[in-house]
DNA sequence: TATGAATGAGTTTTCATTCAT
DNA sequence: TATGAATGAAAACTCATTCAT
C-alpha cells in the first residue's frame, strides 16, 4: 500500500524532455515528442510548464541547485585547502557523470533559453565559481597552489574538464566513474600544486 | 584583371553565417536573418550552398582543414615527443583563440548537422585525435610522459581546454591569446609529464 | 441572520467579467482571467455559468430587463407625448452614462454572443425600439413632431447618441451626466419638433 | 489583353479578411478561414502581411486616409461655414454608406488592435475630429451656430450617426445613402443653427 | 547567376470546457 | 457546492526550400 500508482506528469514530462534534449538537441526536440514520449497530452504537460523553454529551465535549475548544495556540504566540512579542493573536484566529476545528460543538455544548451534565464544561469555559475575559487586562494595563500598563472585560467583548467566529459566519457566504456575521478583530479592538482 | 570588384557572395554569406551562428546559435538564426545580414537574396544564396545545413558544415569543413593542416605541418617538423606536444598544444590554443567565433559553433552545433555530416565530423576529429595521441606515445615510449593514465583522460584532458575557450576567453580581456596558451599548455605538460 | 458573510460567486463572477470585456474584450479575456480576477476557480464558476458565453448574455440581460423597465415605467406615467419622449431620453442617456462599462461591452460584442443569443437581444430591443417609436408616433399624430423623414432615421438618430457614449463620454470629464443628458435630449428633440 | 489576369494576393486578402471580419467579426475569423476565402496559402499572405493584425490595421489605414483626404478635398473648396458643413456631413454619410462593411469592423474592433496601433487610430480620429471641429468655430463666430453647448456633445452628437450606419442602416432597405445622408445631415443643423 | 513570391508542413501555445473527487 | 488537473481542438505564426522568370 502506499505505493505511487500514477506516475506524475511533471516528472514524466521532465524525464522525456531531458532524454530527448540530450541526444536530438533543444530545437531538434518538438513539444509533441516530448508529450509523447511522456505519455501525456499537450494540455496536461503545458499545465505544469509555461512554455518549453520553462521545461529547459528545469533542467538547468536542477542541476544548478544540485552542485550549489554538494558544494556547500563539501566546503562546510572543512580541512586543509589542497584536501577541500581535492574532495570538490572529485565530487564534480562524479555527479557530473551520474547526471551526464543533465550536462549534455546543460553546456549545449543555454543559448536556447530566453535571456533572463541565461542571466539567471550565468550568475549562479559564477557564484559557483567563485566559491571554488575562494579554495584555491586559500591554498595559494598557504603556499601549497601556485600563484604565477592568473585566477581565471586555473578555474577554466578544471572545469573545462567537467564540461567536456559529456563529449568523450562513456558509462560502457572501460574507465569507472571514480577512477575518471580521481584520474582528472590528480592531473589537475599535480598542475597546480606549487613545486617545491 | 583580378581585381574582385564584386563582393564574393559565398564569402559574405558565410561571414554572416558565422557571425548570426555563433551569437544566436544555429536554430535561432533563420536563413532570411543570413542573407539579410550578407546583402544578398535567397536565391543567390541557395546557388552557392544547398541547404542551411550546408552553411554549418561549411563552417566544420573549413576549421577541420586548418586544424588538420596545422598539425601535419608542426609533426613533419620533428623533434623530441615533449618540444613537439608543446608547439602543437601552443598552437592548436592559439588558432583557437584566433576562431573563437568558429569553436563556439563547432562545439554547441555538431548536433544540428544532417546524421551523415555528423559521421564525417567524427570520423575526422577521430583522424586529429589519433596523430595527436601517436605523439602522446612517443613521448611514454621515451619515458618523459606518464602512462599510467589511460590515454583517452589524457587527450580529454587536454582537448577539453581548448573546447572550453570559447566559453570563458575573451579577447577584450586582461590575458592575450599567447600567454593563455602557454599557460594552459604548462598546465597540461606539468599534469602529464613522468615525475622524477 | 442577514448578514452577507460569503460575497456571491455569482456576482463576483459577473463583476469581474464586466470589468475585463469592458476593458480588454470579450475575446482578449480569458476564462481563467476572469475567475482569477473575481477571486474565484474555475469550477465555482462553471457551477453558476454554463460558458463564457452565458457570462457575456447575463451582461446584456441585466441591460435589457433595465432599459425595458425603466421605459415601461416612465411611459406608465402617461403626459403629452413630447414630455414623455423628453423624460424617456433623459432616462436613457443617464443611466447609459451610470453603465458605461455595460455599454460598452453591449454595443461592441453583440457579434460574439451565439447564434440564438444574438436573435435574443435583436428581439429584444427591436421590441424596446417599437415602443420608443410609438411615442414619436404618437407626437406626429398630435402634429408637435415632423413626419417628413422616415421612422427608422429618427429612431437611429436618437440611439446613435446613446450608443456613442462610451465612445467619448469620461465620468471625470468636464461634463456631468445630467447635463450631457440634458444637452443631448434637447438636440434631438429640436431636430424632430415640428417646425411652425 | 491588358486586363489584370492574376489577381493580386495582397488585394484579395484585404478583401477577404473585410468580408469575414465585418460578418463574422475579427476574433471570429481565423486566418485560415481568410486565405481560404482568399484563395491562397497561408504561406503567401504572410509574405504580405506580418500578423492577423496587420490585416486589421490595414482596413484602418484604408478609412482613415480616405477620410482625412476627402475632408481637406472639400474644406479646401471654402465657403461659408453652415454649407461647407453640410458638405463635409453629407459627404461623410454617403461615403460611410458606401464603406459599411469598414465601417463595421472600423467602429467593432479597435480594442483587438495592438496598443500602438490603438494609438495611431486615436491620433488620427482626434486629428480628424480637430478638423471637423474648426468648421463648427467659424459657424459659432459668424453667429450660424449655437454655442451653448460643450463641443465635444456637438461633435459626438454627429460623429454617433456615422459611427450607427453599420447597427441599423441596410443598402437593400427603403432609403438610399443619398436620402439618408440628407436626412441625417438636416436633422444635425437643424439642431446645431442658431434660432433667430 | 540571381530574384523573391509562394509553398506547406511544422512549430509553440492557448483556452473553453469537462470530470473525478 | 467546489476543486483544479486534464483534455483536445484550434489558434497564429515560422521557415527552409522551390521555382517560374
């Protein structure tokens, strides 16, 4: 007993959008097929969403939420920069593979949405940014990162790396989601660590 | 004789092209907005390419070529596995840099082309991936770069920096194209060299 | 006892509805437009309605039974014709400037009504013209009113005022109802005296 | 030969869209069923037409430029001030009789008009309207017409018997638009003139 | 080579109304 | 009485592409 019979329509909806979205595309996509694919009517799905770009929206919202609270958690927790930095990257990297449609979709798609909502996404990625950057200049500070390569260039190093993966990695593939992990991370630091 | 009075008009519709592409993306920009912005008709337009699909993979064909060109030239130059990787890894930043326009709808597009054209795409960045690896090797076979990494990490680590250019780079900004691409190269070259 | 504790659904419905074909239209407003405005849901009002159509025919309804009565009611009162029609347009150009928004939504949306509808309200108001006309009728009979110009024009010239109203008349103008009422009356009833 | 073979696309939308909107009123009227009226692809009529509305403002820009151009026509002819008066009224009348169908939806459906294009209208009614008024002033100032009433009364007191044709005037009925444009115009004198 | 009117299938979105609860 | 999720038909509009000239 208890048990949900019906699925819901915003989430199947959702569902079907972000598996259409990630392999056809946003403008390959039309609200019929994903309405479709869902199992519902246009009415119902348009009950729940103002518009298809709204549906685009619940993605990136999604996603944006999940890596502001993970971060949050990690950097909450506390220890020495190099540690902290280490845990975060390991951490994007992993939920960036568990969630690679949801990024597929995101760093294909922002210039599809209308243009508040690509503000709205733009602040809150530079918010994240910014928060991972405060980590390396603590460790910058502590004299374990090095200093002699600007701010900007290190935080794209990194995440040019959790942009790309929905390019190249494959869940079949030979290559685990943590070692990929730890693999991209170790590359990573060892680049930024100072030498001694 | 020679002078080109007449603006040529493939040229001026793949300039726009280009241009309405990498700002609006490939779905918001109609095939009026094109010639419109070249000054010439629609007729004129479709002598000269086929299709909208056709101006996209115009813009592929052309940056495939340089890449490809690019790097034939610096290998059949020769020299030790590291100093070649840099010149190349320098180089392919730098021309990146120079069609930033271009990568950004390299990157965000590849879906928007017909499924044939997508093969061909792949099938090429395959090729580029392939001779780039091969110099990879050298340099593990000569015990200066690390192979304990599984080599697709390695190349998506570094190609994964040149992809994310056009979504942080900004020409008007603090960092000339030439020190971004040492730096990054650095960065790659420090991750991947043998530790002694 | 006695107390209105629950504003009426029905009239809030009705309210809300006046206000929105009065100022939008009949086809700029919505359903759900209407029951948001009138701080109801949709099923209450399907409860009182049984489509938007019957919300627009209580409209006309209200002003129908209204103009009927109070026309019936100053004729009732008997007196020389042209004191009558006097009093009747007088009546008339008042309480059109007391409902104005009615007016407004009367005259312009007769068309959206159904089919059956709108042979409702032309029966009704031919009867109301009939009735007007037999005062005019009864003046000419009585020689105070000219009879050299058709029926119909006379008919047409009077209403045409009322009609118009909502076309130019604004309460916070510089003229009163009273006045306006007043002007306009003796202006048509100096066009169809019977001249000696 | 030399007869217009192709019927023009523009002209039989115009035609088209007049016909249904004057009968069936605007929002009453898909454009489906008006270039299927018309004869012609959906497709065509918007190589000419930029929206539904488009086709509306056009009907407006049609009548109010043969308004204005007819009203110089005849002012620019002079005269006293009651017989360019008589003029410019006859004028209007016959000329509305002839365009009933415009007139219609010209006195139905401004509210359906983008905010804008509202505003064009009221500017060049208010405009026209400014023009019409003057005439009255010269019959106040040389003492043919009474002043002792509001303007803005006399004016709509005319304008109410035009904007009315299209609610009761029928051309297969008894009185022509010569009649009736005679008729009207002396009972609007008739109660304007100054008594002596 | 080049024009630009015309096509026609497709798009997103709206909305009055119904109905299980 | 009242809810509000769901329906389904229709709406306006877009646009890559074609083709007679």
């Amino acid at each position: 007993m208890g048990a949900m019979r019906t699925k819901n329509v915003a989430d199947e909806v959702t569902r079907a959008a972000l598996e259409l979205f990630s392999t056809r595309g946003y403008a390959n996509t039309s609200v019929q097929q994903i309405v479709e694919a869902a199992g519902v009517t246009k009415g119902a799905m348009y009950h729940y969403f103002t518009s298809k770009d709204d549906l685009l929206f619940a993605i990136y919202e999604r996603m944006l939420s999940l890596q502001k609270s993970r971060l949050d958690e990690i950097t909450a927790r506390g220890g020495p920069a190099e540690e902290v930095l280490r845990a975060v990257c390991v951490d994007v990297m992993e939920t960036s593979i568990e969630f690679l449609p949801e990024g597929t979709v995101f760093f294909r798609s922002v210039h599809m949405l209308s243009e508040d909502r690509q503000k709205e996404v733009t602040r809150r990625r530079r918010e994240y940014n910014d928060q991972f950057a405060a980590i390396v200049e603590r460790g910058q500070a502590s004299g374990v990162f090095r200093d002699d390569v600007p701010m900007a260039v290190l935080i794209a190093h990194f995440f040019s790396d959790v942009h790309y993966l929905s390019h190249w990695y494959r869940p079949e593939g030979p290559e685990t989601k943590t070692e990929v992990a730890q693999q991209v991370t170790d590359l990573f630091l060892r680049s930024i660590r100072k030498e001694t």
